[in-house]
C-alpha cells in the first residue's frame, strides 16, 4: 500500500512538473511576442513587403509578377490587383479577372501619359450579376530609367476611395523602386562580367605569345619537356577563358597559377624562384574569378622580366579569422606610385596590368575596405595585399 501511494505522490509530481514548464513556456512566449495590435500591424505591412520584393529584385518577368501580386494585393488592400507590362497582364490575383482587357488598355494609357488614372463603374461595365467590381485605380511602375514601363491595378469593389487611391500610389511607386534595384543588380553582374572579359583580352595576348615561343624552343631539343607545356597551357587557357561563373575557389586560382608559373619557368629558367606558403583551411575560400592570377603575372612580366639575375616571387594566404589574407610579393623592378594616382589607368608599358581591374572588382563585391593595397617603389619591388572574407553572400563559387 505504501508503495502505491509514494507511486501516485510521484505521478502528481511529474504532471504539476509538466503544468509549470507548460505555464512557464507560455510566459515566455507571451513576452517575446508582438505586444500591441499597432506593432502586429507593422509587422505585417513588413513581412508582406518583403515577400513582395524578394521576386521583385529579380526583375519584372510573368513568373516574378505572379509570386509578388498577391503580396502587393494584400499591402494595396484591393479586391483584385493586376501587373501590366505593354500591352498583356503580366500576373493577376483576386476577383475581377474577367474586366482584364479594360484594364489593359486603362494602363496602357497610363504607361504613354506617365500619370495615374481612377476608373470608376462606368469605365468597367459589366452584365455579369456575380461582377464585385465598381472601379478601379491605375499607377504607373516607375522603372529604372525614371519612366514607367508597366502599372499596377488595383480593382475595388466600389468607388475607389481616397485610401485605395494614395496605398495604390505609394505600393506602385515602392515596387518601382525594387525593379530599379533589380536592374541596378544586373547592371553590376554585366559590368562584372565585361571587365572580366577585358581583363583576359589584356592578359592573353602577352602571355599566350611568350608561352608559344618557350614552348616551341624545346620541341626539338626536349620533345617531352614540350608536350607537357603543351599541356599546362592547354588547362591554363580552359581555366582562363571558362563561360561559366563569376567566381572561383582559391584552390582552383592557385591551381591556375601553378599551370601559369610552369610555362614561365620554362621561359626564364633558373632566373624565376617562387615561394608559396598557403594554408590548407583557406583553400575553400570563394573569390572572383581571375582576381590573384593578373597579380602573380604583373609580378613576373613587370617585377622580373626587366631585371637581371635571379627574381623571386613570393605567393602566401593566411587564415585570419573571419578573412583570408593574401599577398604576392616580387622583388623586381617595382614601380612608380604615383601611377595609381593618376586616372587609375595602365601607363603606357602597360605597367600594374590588371591591378585596377582587379581592385575595382574587389570592391564592388566585398566593399571599399577589401580592395588592393599596393606597396612599391622604384627599384625596391612590389607587394599586393588582398583580405577576402571567407563567407559572403554574393560569392558562388
């Protein structure tokens, strides 16, 4: 008999246990939870906006018009909401469908004339006894080049009110500005990708003629020596003039650059030394595409081609927390400083190839604290200092 009591003393126990965490979760809950119906309120408008924008930024098309109007026709407050690009109806949500060819034609005046329109019962006529639709406003989608090329609908159920009107203005205008985000983003990827298409139009021509001669000085006398040149060159080239990507791993940059050095040492002989020092736990490390290969080749064409005797080259990434520093260091010829200071173009013996294309591309990914830090002097070598941190958002690589 004992025993079963000290047993159910134990149940009730564990269940008034259960009770108080149960109450004390709740607690916490009801704390950490949105306290009065204005902040719920503004944090749905924020939430809903989001949703509205992630499809946005990736430019007006009928598969991101058709994942943000139903977001824009909760903000907008309307029965029904159109998107309408020229002369069709990109996406569409809520009742009222059915009068999509007037409102094409109401936005499409409003795209010619750049001013917004209200439509009332008259405008929208209908025979269709299950028809809600009394009116309608129509604002102009402002694009990029500060002109409308689209508006957005907004379909009432009775005359549009002075709230529907001026939610319909500040929605459409709000969306306009997402679409010139989204067209600024894919004016920075062509951007990325026209220099990086500049840049290998600057390098290949030097390298590629200087590559062919080493090689051919050893087909007769060192067939074999020749052949496999062929073949680094042959990767090095893949690697360079790849289609796809903006970015790389610094594995595969270093990889590249291993291919690079073999031609160049074949070409100086003796006279080029390198030394690299890499940490292992930095070789996964996402950066943009052909960013440290026109620094190692800066560094022999400029740094040891015009330097008699033995050059050396130095290549080291280190692991420095959240960054990856990288350094390439020759002790050449140097240059002049007061090059960069000029208009941040090549001097005229082509001098720091590439290093201006390279900075400009570091700071438009990582910010204008990642950019290059060049250190040289004439006579005395030069050294360029990259940070790279090791996760950013933007780098696929």
């Amino acid at each position: 008999m004992a025993g079963q009591v000290g047993s159910a003393v134990a149940v009730v126990a564990v269940l008034a246990a259960l009770a108080a965490a149960v109450v004390a979760v709740l607690r916490l809950r009801a704390r950490r939870g949105i306290a009065t119906a204005m902040q719920r309120a503004t944090y749905d408008v924020l939430h809903t906006a989001a949703l509205a924008a992630e499809p946005l930024r990736a430019g007006l098309t009928p598969a991101t018009a058709g994942k943000a109007v139903r977001h824009l026709r909760v903000l907008v407050g309307a029965v029904g909401l159109a998107i309408v690009d020229g002369d069709r109806c990109l996406a569409y949500d809520g009742r009222g469908a059915h009068h999509e060819d007037e409102l094409v034609a109401a936005a499409r005046r409003t795209v010619k004339t750049q001013r917004s329109v209200v439509l009332n019962a008259s405008d929208l006529g209908c025979d269709r006894v299950d028809c809600v639709v009394r009116g309608a406003v129509v604002a102009p989608l402002t694009g990029p080049g500060g002109a409308a090329e689209a508006a957005l609908v907004a379909v009432a159920d009775g005359q549009p009110a002075p709230g529907l009107v001026q939610a319909t203005l500040e929605a459409a205008r709000w969306a306009g500005s997402q679409l010139a985000l989204a067209e600024l983003d894919s004016s920075r990827e062509r951007l990325a990708r026209a220099e990086v298409r500049a840049l290998r139009a600057q390098i290949s021509p030097h390298f590629i003629y200087n590559a062919l001669t080493a090689i051919a000085s050893f087909v007769r006398t060192d067939p074999e020596r020749a052949r496999e040149l062929i073949l680094e060159f042959a990767e090095f080239t893949r690697y360079s003039f790849r289609a796809h990507g903006e970015f790389t791993t610094l594995a595969e940059e270093l990889r590249s650059i291993d291919r690079y050095l073999t031609i160049e040492r074949a070409r100086f002989g003796d006279r080029l030394q390198v030394r690299l020092q890499i940490a292992p736990e930095v070789l996964p490390v996402g950066l943009p595409f052909l960013c440290l290969q026109p620094l190692v080749e800066n560094a022999v064409r400029h740094g040891l081609s015009r330097k008699p005797g033995v050059g050396r080259v130095s290549i080291e990434a280190r692991d420095a927390g959240a960054e990856c520093h990288i350094t390439v260091e020759d002790d050449g010829v140097g240059m002049d400083p007061a090059v960069f200071a000029r208009d941040g173009s090549d001097s005229d013996d082509g001098q720091h190839v590439g290093l201006v294309n390279v900075d400009e591309r570091l700071r438009s990914v990582f910010g204008d604290h990642n950019g290059l830090v060049v250190e040289t002097a004439l006579g005395s070598g030069t050294k360029v200092s990259m940070r790279v941190p090791k996760f950013h958002p933007q780098v696929r690589a």
